[in-house]
C-alpha cells in the first residue's frame, strides 16, 4: 500500500500538485513517493535521496486519467518512449505541510520511538518507510508525526528532505 493523503498543516487546505511527466519505462503507483532531480521527469524515490512529493494521479496529455494496468486499479507501467510519445504524467504533491499515513515495514515503536512525533525516518522504497531508519537526529527523508490514530500499522508523515528547497525541513 502507497501513502495516502492525510492533512494539511494549513488547516482545510488542498494537496499542493504540480504536473510531472514520468521518466521512461517507468512503474508509477498512487501515493508512490517520487524524485525528479534525475532528469527532471518522476520517478520513483529510493532510501536516502531528497523527495519530490507523493502521488495524486496520472493523466494523459488532456488530463484524463489513462487505464491503469490490466487487474490493477492504481498502478501505470509507461512505455519505453513515454517522455516523447504518451507523455503520461503524475499530479504530485509536492507541500511540506501535507501529512500522509504511509506502511512500515516493521514494528512501530521499536526504533528511536518512531511511533511519537518528531522522529527522522527514510523509506524502505517509493511506498513505505524504513522503521529501522527512525531516529531523533535531524538528517531523513521524512518527519514523523506518529502512529496513524486510524491504522496502528502506519505512521503519519510529512516530507522533511525535500528536492523543492534543497535543504532539510525543520
């Protein structure tokens, strides 16, 4: 399971999407955590590099939500010439202060008491976060806010290493 969308720390306010076309041969998923300081095309995010955003949708070149892979419902796998051809895009958020409920990949709480605010966390890969990872100094990917009130398997988190601002969010 991806990261789904949450809050805002701006009270009622939406996710913060920008329109970025997905690198080549790529397989995007909703709520994926995506890089684009590559080639500036989305892509997947890995452990350890500053974050573009999370994954709201994938349009075409009208802005129509394409088919999503055969038995799937939220998963695009997009063809070897898509930045010249299809043009497939994501719709990323790309705000510091959204708040997502992402998946762990272990048991909350047992490093750097991840399951309190204002832990540091990395991903494991572009749809769930490292526990291991979790400590309380400065340097992550992501800013914990806790465990998720309405799913104890997850935490809630915000990006903290963001591309946009080349520098940690504190």
């Amino acid at each position: 399971m991806a990261f789904k969308f949450k809050k805002s720390l701006s009270g009622n306010s939406a996710p913060v999407l920008v329109r970025v076309i997905i690198d080549n041969s790529d397989v995007i998923q909703l709520g994926d955590a995506v890089k684009v300081y590559n080639a500036g095309n989305a892509e997947v995010a890995a452990t350890g590099n500053p974050l573009a955003g999370f994954v709201h949708a994938v349009v075409d070149k009208n802005g129509l939500q394409p088919a999503p892979d055969s038995g799937t419902t939220d998963t695009w796998t997009v063809e070897a010439d898509n930045e010249t051809d299809k043009e497939l895009a994501v719709l990323i958020d790309l705000s510091l202060d959204s708040i997502y409920s992402g998946d762990v990949d272990g048991t909350i709480g047992t490093t750097g008491t991840s399951n309190k605010m204002g832990c540091s966390l990395d991903l494991t890969d572009e749809n769930s976060i490292a526990e291991t990872s979790a400590t309380r100094i400065i340097s992550a990917q992501l800013y914990g806010w806790g465990t998720d009130p309405d799913d104890s398997g997850n935490l809630l988190v915000s990006i903290k290493e963001s591309e946009r601002t080349g520098l940690l969010v504190y």
